[in-house]
C-alpha cells in the first residue's frame, strides 16, 4: 500500500484516465469501422454523416490528450483518401500504380586508383603550387615532438642584443633629425 497520499491521489486519478481513455479509444475503433463497412458497401448517405462523426471523434481524442496530433492528422488523410477514392470511383490503391515509373539511376563514374591525380587535382595553374613555407621554419622533428627546428638562418641570442642597440641608435638620430633647430635636446 503506498505511504503517502499524494502517491494514492495520482493512483485514482491514473485508474480514471485510464477508463476514459479506453472509452474514447473504443468509441474512436467503432466509429472508424463503420465508416470502413459504409466506404466497403458504397453507402453515399451514411458515409459522409459517418465521416463527419469518425473526425470528430479524432479531434476529441487529440483534446483530451488520448491520441497524437500527427496521429489523429493521419488517420484523417487516410480516411479522406478512402472517401475520395470511392467518389471518383478508382480503387484506394489506385492512386500509387498510376505514378509514372522511376528512372533508373546513371552508374557513377569509376574512381582513379590512388596515388594518381586526376586532371582536376593537378591542374599546373593552381595558387597552392606557388606557395612555399617560410625559410626560418624547416620542419617538424620526427621524433613525434611538436617542437620545430630553428633554420640556420634564424638570428641567436648574442646577434639579438646588438641589434637591439643598433636599432636604439638609429631611433635616437631619427628623433635628432625631426626636432626643430632652436630647441634644446633633452
């Protein structure tokens, strides 16, 4: 026996769910046989109260929450199509045989064994060709480290420190040569 009430509340409400929902749902089989017996026997008159009655029915399951609405818009369309196929006289798979048939699919072209370049894939104008990686990068080591070699070229700690004091100097006279004759330097 459960031990809280709340837990007893959702069981009565789950137990009357349940026998509305089979009522509906047993309302909603016996209206769709019907129809199919009326559409069977070709019935004009019934079929159409018939009809109006079995979508309305679908539209209650769908309010109260028993059925789908994608589900209820497809049992909808597939009895509409029943109706229409016995209106204009054509059987109900009629519609499907009268489709032109498909065509067949062209074959793919054969693929070029690897390791050899189509025309397109080598074509001599493409700008990938013209790039060339930087100099002072040679290449990764293969050793699996992603560290790469400085190239030969590439300026060392001692070459760094008397740039750095040429370009110091040359900053120096660019700023003498700016400054205006009758100031003072500082």
């Amino acid at each position: 026996m459960a031990k809280h009430l709340s837990v007893e509340k959702r069981q009565r409400q789950n137990e009357k769910a349940n026998l509305r929902n089979r009522m509906i749902k047993s309302k909603l089989k016996s209206a769709k046989k019907r129809l199919e017996i009326s559409i069977e026997n070709r019935e004009n008159e019934s079929m159409s109260a018939l009809y109006n009655e079995y979508m309305s029915l679908v539209d209650q399951a769908v309010s109260k929450g028993v059925i789908h609405k994608n589900t209820a818009s497809r049992k909808k369309m597939q009895m509409a199509k029943k109706m229409n196929s016995v209106r204009s006289g054509k059987p109900a798979g009629a519609e499907k045989a009268a489709k032109a048939p498909k065509r067949e699919k062209a074959p793919k072209a054969a693929k070029a064994p690897k390791g050899v370049k189509t025309p397109t894939e080598a074509s001599p104008a493409s700008p990938e060709s013209d790039v060339k990686p930087p100099e002072s990068i040679k290449s990764a080591k293969t050793d699996g480290s992603k560290k790469l070699e400085e190239s030969e070229e590439a300026p060392k700690s001692s070459e760094v420190s008397e740039s750095s004091e040429t370009a110091e100097s040359e900053v120096t006279r660019a700023s003498e040569e700016d400054a205006p004759a009758g100031e003072p330097e500082k």
